[in-house]
C-alpha cells in the first residue's frame, strides 16, 4: 500500500497462499488476482510488472522464532522464489522488507562452507548472513541495491521494532526493461 502511495503505482497481481492474508489481500484488493502460493507459480505466464514488492516470512530469521535462517525449506527460504520472480520479470524496481533478524541469521546458501570456503566458523570469520544472501542473489541478477533499517517509531508507532527495507534496480537497463520506461504508468 505503501508503494501504491508514494510511486503512484497500480497494483497487478498478488501472491499468497495463506488463506488469511489471502483474505486481507481480497479486501484491500478485490479485483487484483492472486497468484497463490508463489513456489508453484509458472513466471512466464505472469504479466511483467516494473515493481516487485516483497518479502520472505520472518519467523525463521527472526530474534522471537527458531532462527533457523534462509535454508531451504524453511518459510523464510521463501526467498528464492522471490528471486525466481525477479529472474523472470525483470522489474525496474525491487523492494524487499523484513525483521531487523535478517541482519544475523544464517543465509544457509551455496555461498556458505563449499569448497571455495569464502569464510565461518572453522577460520574465525562470520557466516554468510540472510541480508547478505539477498543482496548477492540480486546482484546475481544483475541488481544494485542499498538497504536500511527504521524503527517503527520514526513513522509514530509505540514501539521499536526495527524493519529492513531495501530497494534493488537493474544495474545496466536491457533494451525491454527501457521500453516499459517509455510506456504507461508502473504496474
């Protein structure tokens, strides 16, 4: 809703498979298809939008769940098929957002212990964390990014509860990516 009000945007398609945000989804957007659950969604059907807004669910990165990290298989792991979606649609806009926890769970990622060992525990270095996951899969991609973290008492609520944000564009516009520029308002 948020990027709705400040980029004038329309929202095109909605992706959850649980059934009450799926409700809540209805209500605010009743004409909006949703794709369900975003791990079986074929993304060469889905209409190309310039915005992909999102975020993987918290429980398994944040301080008051398991932290059992980004691993597969876990809902926070859900990230890949984020990815997956960015992969195919190409959007001109990424934004990511979740609890302060993504800082320091484990990314549970090819990047982590292999053979090229590119740093853990055995050599006194840290682990790949979720965020820094995340920021290598989208510069993958081919994205930059940059990313903060605010308490939600900057915006006037009670409490702390600090939220990440981060905002990913393509690094180097393709020849579609600049035709969508040229064309209609963001989807």
């Amino acid at each position: 809703m948020a990027i709705d009000t400040v980029l004038d945007a329309e929202v095109a398609w909605v992706c959850d498979n649980d059934p009450a945000a799926s409700k809540v989804l209805a209500h605010h957007y009743p004409d909006v298809p949703n794709l369900g659950d975003i791990t079986a969604v074929n993304w060469d059907t889905v209409e190309p939008v310039d915005i992909i807004c999102g975020g993987s669910p918290c429980q398994d990165i944040s301080a008051a769940g398991q932290r059992r990290g980004m691993a597969p298989g876990t809902r926070s792991g859900l990230w890949t098929a984020m990815a997956d979606a960015i992969a195919a649609l190409r959007p001109q806009l990424v934004v990511f957002e979740n609890v302060r926890g993504i800082l320091s769970a484990e990314a549970h990622c090819d990047l982590e212990f292999g053979p090229w060992d590119l740093g853990g525990p055995r050599d006194g270095e840290p682990a790949l964390r979720a965020l820094g996951r995340v920021l290598g899969d989208l510069a993958d991609l081919g994205f930059d990014a940059e990313w903060t973290c605010l308490p939600a008492s900057d915006i006037g609520a009670p409490h702390q509860r600090y939220r990440v944000f981060l905002a990913a564009w393509p690094a180097v516009p393709d020849a579609a990516d600049l035709r969508r520029q040229r064309g209609g308002a963001a989807r």
